[in-house]
C-alpha cells in the first residue's frame, strides 16, 4: 500500500527526482520504498498521504468550478 501511494505521488510531482526534493529524502531510499524492498518512515508515509489528499482537493475544487453543461447542451 504505501508503495502504490508513493508511486502516486512520483507520477503527480513528475518523477523520482522531484517526489525525493518534495518529501526531503535521499532518491535511492525513495527508491527502496516504491519498490517495497522497505517502507518508508511515519512521517513520510503522511507526507505522501497528504500529497494524495491535496490532489483529490484540487480536482474536486476544478470540477465545482466547471460551468455545468444542460442535456439540451449534448446534442
């Protein structure tokens, strides 16, 4: 589980590289973690967690603020 929502957060933040600058942890221990070879501390577990969350916010916030299309609208 906490492999698949690090992988989430590696795709929402463009890669490895930029996912390890925004957690502030080394690459290669972000590595290990995405893998599942080991898991990640606590605290960065609810980095990503939060990451995920901040995500879903702000794609139900765009969807709010979508204008709303009538049925008329669909033909």
């Amino acid at each position: 589980m906490c492999a698949r929502i690090l992988q989430q957060c590696e795709s929402l933040h463009g890669g490895r590289e930029n996912l390890a600058l925004v957690l502030g942890v080394h690459p290669q221990h972000l590595a290990l973690w995405i893998s599942a070879k080991s898991g990640p501390p606590r605290e960065i577990f609810e980095k990503a967690v939060e990451i995920i969350l901040n995500e879903h916010e702000r794609r139900a916030k765009l969807e709010e603020e979508a204008p709303r299309r009538r049925r008329s609208d669909r033909l």
